[in-house]
C-alpha cells in the first residue's frame, strides 16, 4: 500500500504570492489533516478534512485554507505570503474511527 | 499554541545504553503516539497509546501511557545507530477529531 504523498517535496516563493500544496492519503483513509513545522514553533494543527469537509481547524490566520476533494485528496492553499510561512508543510491521513495518523514526507516552502 | 512539555530537548548517549524521554502537560490526552522523524522526512508512527496505564513495546521501543493521563514516556534499549533522529510525542485532546498536538522533540545523538 503506498504511504501518503506530498507534491511537490520543495517550493520557492516570494513575498506576497500565493501557494498550493497537494496531499495524497493512503488509499481507504479518508480524514486529512495538515501540520506545519518550523523551528521555532514546533508542529502545529492547521486543519482536518473529512468527506470533503472541514472539520477542525487550528489557529493560523484565514491566509490558510485547504480543501478536500471526493477522492479523499486534499490541497492546501497559503495567500499573500510572509516570509514567516517558510516552514515544512506535513499531511497525515487516517482511518476512520482511528487516531493513528500516518505523515507523508511533506512540503519544504521557503518564502523569499 | 499548546504544546506538551517534551524532555529531555536532547540526548547524546553512547551505542548499547537505554535512553528515557518524557511528555508532560496540564490536559488531560484521550490518546498518546510516539513518532520519530529522520531529517527532511515527515514523522514515521512508532507506537500509539490508548488507555491510562497502558504500556505497549515495538522491538525495543516501550512506551506508557501515564495513569493521570497527562503524561507519557517512551524508553529504548540498547540503543543502535538508526536510532538516531528526533522523537515527538503527539497527544489527541478530542476523541475522534485528528487535532494533535506535539512536543517540541527529543534530538538523539548516539556515539558509535
């Protein structure tokens, strides 16, 4: 069974861009949730999406959004880019009804 | 935003020596995991916790869930090169709901 796959694995962007990011569960998991990872401030909850709906979101300003289609995929979306942003990106997927989440290898976006 | 209190922040240990690392936090966690993550890969599950008291092994990975439910820690045994990485505990507050949150890491370095 293939892992979960994040496109693309690196990013370059400028300031004031905007950017989207692509997650593919593990086939059958149909919860997506998103973490970002910085140095300073560690991992961090961005939002879950279940059958194309949000379900939990964490405390990152509206700049950040994501979507989930019926095939369980999920983009997220970063507007107006700070340099602040430049983070790794991770996606987990899950079962449902089970609270192991599987990452995939995640999205290194450098803003510049 | 919140984040459990991971300690020790690092570790340098000869091969063949046990390490102890710890999670502590003022919430009360439904579920414990353990990841390890290698540099510029995503977090790899090592072991999940259910129940209060619960102690469950993966090879010489043990971990427990601690009996207040605020705490959890993950020991390994005679520690090997591929050991090396940093270690996240994750805790889930809401059943059923994806939102984790992490501890800041326990960076292993072992000598050979």
């Amino acid at each position: 069974k293939a892992g979960v796959t994040q496109t693309p694995r690196y990013l370059i962007k400028t300031r004031g861009q905007q950017v989207t990011l692509s997650c593919s569960p593990i086939s059958g998991h149909r919860s997506v949730s998103w973490y970002q990872q910085t140095p300073g401030q560690g991992l961090q909850f961005l939002f879950e999406y279940f059958s194309e709906t949000q379900r939990n979101k964490g405390n990152f300003p509206g700049r950040f959004s994501g979507r989930q289609f019926s095939n369980s995929r999920s983009e997220m979306n970063v507007s107006t880019l700070e340099l602040g942003d430049s983070a790794l990106y991770l996606c987990a997927s899950r079962q449902t009804g089970n609270t192991e989440a599987f990452f995939g290898q995640g999205t290194r976006l450098t803003v510049v | 935003g919140q984040q459990l209190n991971q300690s020790p922040q690092s570790m340098f240990i000869q091969e063949g020596e046990d390490v102890s690392m710890n999670c502590t936090s003022s919430s009360i966690f439904n579920t414990w995991l353990w990841y390890k993550q290698d540099p510029g890969e995503g977090p790899v599950l090592l072991i999940a916790l259910y129940k209060a008291g619960e102690l469950t092994s993966n090879g010489r990975l043990t971990a427990q869930f601690g009996t207040t439910r605020k705490d959890s820690f993950l020991n390994i045994s005679a520690s090997i090169p591929s050991d090396v990485g940093i270690y996240f505990c994750a805790g889930q507050l809401i059943q059923g709901a994806q939102k984790l949150v992490f501890g800041q890491g326990t960076r292993l370095t072992i000598n050979p």
